[in-house]
C-alpha cells in the first residue's frame, strides 16, 4: 500500500496550531509572572508552576507529539530549575 504526501492544508493547520499554543503559553505565563510574585512565590516555584503551564497547554493542544512533549519539559525542567535551586 502507498502512502500519499501530505498536503498542504494539513500542513498549515499544524503550524496554526503549533503557533496558537505557543502563544497562549507565552500570554498564561507572562501574566501570571506579576501574579506569583505578588502570592510571595520563590523562584523554583513560579518556574515550576510555569513549566506545569506549558505541559498542560502543550497536552491538551496537542501542538507536538506527547512524546515531544515530554522531551521539552524534561529540557525546561533541567535548564530552568537547575540553577534556580
């Protein structure tokens, strides 16, 4: 059995979605920075509370592969958090 190209539509809806999610993580976790601060906070908290935030948008979106998806929080959890503690 062949397989078929992709085409262009289902391209283009990907990066939509790809593109939308992002942006909605980067508005949730710009506003809730001023927010978390104000709640007294430590640093590794409001960077873990910002990492839970992109892990939800990025699952419940489906923007990337789930297995992607844990891969890039792995990587946020070790740069962001490492030195933060």
């Amino acid at each position: 059995m062949e397989s078929s190209p992709p085409d262009l539509k289902s391209f283009v809806g990907n990066v939509t979605r790809i593109g939308v999610a992002f942006l909605v993580i980067g508005v949730i976790i710009a506003a809730l920075s001023g927010v978390a601060s104000g709640w007294g906070m430590p640093e590794p908290a409001r960077i873990a509370l910002a990492i839970l935030i992109v892990a939800a948008v990025l699952w419940i979106s489906e923007a990337a592969p789930l297995f992607v998806t844990s891969f890039i929080i792995l990587f946020l959890a070790i740069t962001l958090l490492e030195p933060a503690m």
